[in-house]
C-alpha cells in the first residue's frame, strides 16, 4: 500500500494491552482532512460493539502522527498516541446467536482485536486489523486447586525463577486475571488469588480467614517458578485492605501496593438492611480483626438502599461516612502499616470515596517514622476505576482516568522493580 494511497502505519500490529503503540496516517494530500476510526465487537451475553474516532488535518508532509498531533475532533481531544483505545465508546449492542453446534470453551483471556480504518471525503481508503494481548507469548496460565487455593498462576515458559507477586481482586469476588497476566509479562511470576466468590470459597465478602493468605504465600514459597525471599502483594479496592493487612502480619510479603484501597477494616458486604449488626469481613485464629463497624448505622443503611434502588445520589460515599463516624472505631480497626516488613506504593484517585482512607495510612507511617520507602499517588479528576491503561474508561473524565490509568500502572511496574532488585542486592 505504500505509495500514492493513504495507509495507516502501525508499529506493531500484535502487542500487549498494556503497551503503547505508534500509529501513523501516511501519504496523505497535504493539509487534507483525514478521519480514522477504531471499532471491536465483544461478546457477551449480548455482542457489544465499541467505537471511536480522530479527525486530523494532515501536515505538509502528508502526513499525521497520533502521538504528537491533536485531532480538530474525536472522541478524544489533546495529543495522545492511544487516544482511540481509551475514549471508544458502546456504539451498537446485538443480541447474540447462539451456536448450539460449538464444542468449544470460551478463552479466558481473549486478545483484543481491533480494525482501524481510514477515512477521505467519507470513503474507506483503508483498513488494517492489529491485536491485543493479555499475556505475552512466553507466558503460560496455570490454574492452581492445590491446598484450598482457588488461584491462577502466571509464570513464564521457561520455567525459571523470578519475582513473584500475589494479585486479589475486589469486591467483585471470584478470580480476575487481567492485571495479573499483564505484571507476569514484564517479568513477573504472578499468582492471582480469588478470596470469596467462587467454587469452595465464601459466597460473599464476610468471615475471609487471613490463614487463607497464610497458605496461599506457603504455596508460593514452594513453587518453582518463585524466586526465593522475596514476594511482593498487590490489591484492589477491598483486595487493597487485604493486602495491607496481610503485609502487616505476614514479613514474608516484602513491598505492597494498595490500588484506591484503604487502611481502615470495613464490616463485610452485605445488603443494605435493618439488621441490627454488621459481620466482619475478615477474621484470624477464629476471631475476627476490629472493624469499622459491628453496629449497623440502620438509618444511614436505609438511605443507601433507596439512593441505590432510585439511582440517585452517592450510597457509597454516605455509607463509608456512617462506617467512619466513630473515632474510637476507626483508631481500632486501623491496620499498623507500620508493622509493613517493605516498601508501599499507595495509588489514589481524587474523587475516589477510599482516599481519606489512604491518606490515613501515610499519617500513620509518619507518626511512626516508617523507615522503608513509601509513596502515594493520587490522581486529579479521577476515581475508583484506575487500573489498567489504554483500554475503554466508562464515566465522565475519561481522559484523567486514562492517564491515572497509564501512569499508575507503568510506576506499579518500576515500584515491584525497584524493590526487588534492592532486596537482591541487600542480600548479595
């Protein structure tokens, strides 16, 4: 296609998710307006399909280059190289046919697949399809039934050893392991572990023993695949709280990071009720750990639930304010980060309800001159959703949330890093 035909030119046509590509628009008529577009269908229960698009007048060169060029229009404005791949928006939604004659299982980690197509005077002048993927070629899922874990572990096809990161989820429950193949493929051995929610494991997020954890960093001390003395965590959300706690009982877990967590042990999730109690979301040696709070704020419980019945309001917001207003309370249910055996990475979002209960986590650190490295990133414009960059962001701030998203994720990489290569040369 080279030559007189405009031609979108990509890097690479297979890449990570997780990793950026450079996309060009080439031979081009000079200050000529050029549209590309971005489309992938996802399939469901029902067959969502995803769109975006760029409107660029292109250079004197005939040329435009996503990364260093802003659009006139889109669904994104600003230079952003992977601008398409954030702000695609649900464009149609099919419903599904089913197959009855298909035998075969649904992939767990489906690349995604894109087409990009070039636009002239409202003509296709080209179109190219480029793939994402969730795991890179050397790495191998396994899943892990072994001693009560209900895990899956990522690890690389050559078996050797590296450092290994344990992975928990949020108050989703079950096993996501987006997260988890992406770390194991920057060099990671990564065990994603489901805590509640699925299989054998509590149906909800109430009574989750820490001996589970116990056993799921025995597990990782024997595997082969695991470099030995160190072991980082990694949570989100609710799975933050539990990442904090177990770091601080448990010193063979050596650097932390709290994705929009909390350093406060909130009751389990449960309906919004009048029961008089609320249960505990976590326990150890058959007691459960302080929380905030074994008495149900029933009138603040009763406002959560029309606001979420009627979809007005923030319950969430108001329902951690009725878990909080006891002083006495949360001072108990606090987890002694200070007891961390290792550095932290903190990643907050600015509008995100969980950061006050961060921020409590540095005061705490400070009051106790915590003397391994520490940091909190918060995010401006962004909330409980960062996560995993270039990928579709739902809500209204989309772009702050790409960016927390994109950046967060890069310094999580470096944080797991650092500190391992620091240990390994303490110890050498």
């Amino acid at each position: 296609m080279v030559g007189n035909k405009p031609w979108i030119q990509v890097d690479r046509m297979t890449s990570l998710v997780d990793s950026p590509i450079n996309i060009r628009i080439l031979d081009v008529e000079p200050q000529k307006e050029v549209t590309i577009k971005a489309h992938r269908a996802v399939e469901g229960e029902k067959i969502f399909h995803f769109s975006s698009f760029a409107t660029f007048i292109s250079d004197d060169m005939g040329q435009i280059d996503l990364n260093k060029q802003a659009p006139v229009r889109g669904t994104y404005s600003g230079t952003d190289g992977m601008g398409l791949f954030w702000s695609l928006e649900v464009s149609k939604i099919e419903e599904k046919v089913e197959n009855l004659t298909s035998n075969s299982s649904p992939d767990i980690l489906p690349p995604q697949k894109f087409t990009l197509s070039l636009e002239i005077d409202e003509q296709v002048v080209n179109e190219i399809q480029i793939e994402r993927l969730w795991k890179a070629e050397n790495v191998e899922r396994r899943s892990i039934r072994e001693n009560g874990l209900i895990a899956t572990l990522f690890s690389n096809k050559d078996g050797k050893p590296r450092p290994a990161v344990i992975m928990l989820g949020g108050s989703e429950g079950g096993l996501n392991e987006f997260q988890g193949s992406l770390l194991a493929s920057h060099g990671f051995t990564v065990l994603v572990l489901a805590y509640f929610g699925i299989d054998h494991l509590p149906k909800r997020l109430v009574e989750i023993p820490l001996e589970y954890i116990e056993t799921a960093i025995e597990w990782m001390k024997d595997c082969q695949e695991v470099k030995k003395g160190w072991l980082g965590i990694h949570g989100v959300s609710r799975g933050s709280e539990l990442a904090l706690l177990s770091a601080s009982l448990f010193h063979d877990i050596k650097a932390v990071v709290s994705l929009n967590g909390s350093s406060i042990l909130f009751s389990g999730i449960v309906s919004w009720t009048e029961e008089q109690t609320l249960p505990p979301a976590w326990t150890y040696k058959g007691e459960p750990l302080p929380y905030a709070t074994p008495c149900n704020p029933v009138k603040a419980a009763l406002e959560c639930r029309e606001m979420s019945q009627k979809k007005t309001g923030d319950p969430i917001a108001r329902w951690y304010k009725a878990l909080t207003e006891d002083p006495d309370i949360v001072d108990k249910a606090t987890i002694h980060v200070e007891n961390i055996n290792g550095p932290m990475l903190l990643i907050s979002g600015e509008e995100d309800v969980t950061l006050e209960f961060s921020k409590k986590a540095v005061e705490r650190l400070k009051n106790h001159s915590f003397k391994e490295f520490y940091n909190h990133l918060i995010y401006t414009g962004a909330g409980h959703s960062i996560g995993i960059p270039y990928v579709f962001c739902n809500g209204e701030k989309k772009e702050s949330m790409a960016r927390a998203s994109a950046d967060s994720w890069r310094k999580t990489i470096e944080f797991f890093s650092e500190s391992f290569r620091k240990y390994e040369q303490i110890r050498n």
